[in-house]
C-alpha cells in the first residue's frame, strides 16, 4: 500500500537538517535540496557512493545502493578457451 498523498513523502529529519553524506535511511525520499551532491548509502554492509541528479528526485534512497550482488550464471568465455586448448 502506498502513502497517503495529503502526508507528503518521508523524508527522515536529519537529513534535511544536516549536510549528510552518510545515509542509514534507505525509505527516505530523495528531496530537491541534494542535487547535486554526492552521498554514501549504506546497503547493509558497506556505503555505496551515489551522485544526485535531477532524474533521481522523489525516488527512494534505496533504489540506488543494491543488497544483494548479482552474478552471471553463464561462464565467462576464459574458461571455455582453456578448456578447448587442453583437449
């Protein structure tokens, strides 16, 4: 379910009272006072340095900093040159 419209989005306090450039909040709002400057979001074990741009205002702080780390499930083209070469 989505957030009420009359409530406007949520943006954590602090971070429209402070110049932060560490973010905890992944559910905040990207607000139009960060344009422009750069920000490390944390994704729950490290801090992912993100630039805001225009394009990326009134989404969350979360869409920018991935959790999980994404590997390809085809093997890369190295692995199958070695092996041709040995038969």
């Amino acid at each position: 379910m989505s957030r009420s419209k009359w409530k406007g989005s949520f943006v954590e306090k602090n971070i429209l009272n402070k110049d932060h450039t560490k973010l905890w909040s992944r559910s905040s709002t990207v607000p139009e006072s960060m344009i422009g400057n750069f920000v490390l979001i944390h994704n729950g074990k490290e801090f992912k340095k993100v630039l805001i741009i225009r394009e990326k205002v009134g989404f969350k702080f979360g869409d920018f900093s991935f959790t999980r780390k994404y590997t390809s499930k085809i093997k890369s083209s190295k692995v199958i040159q070695t092996k041709k070469k040995k038969v």
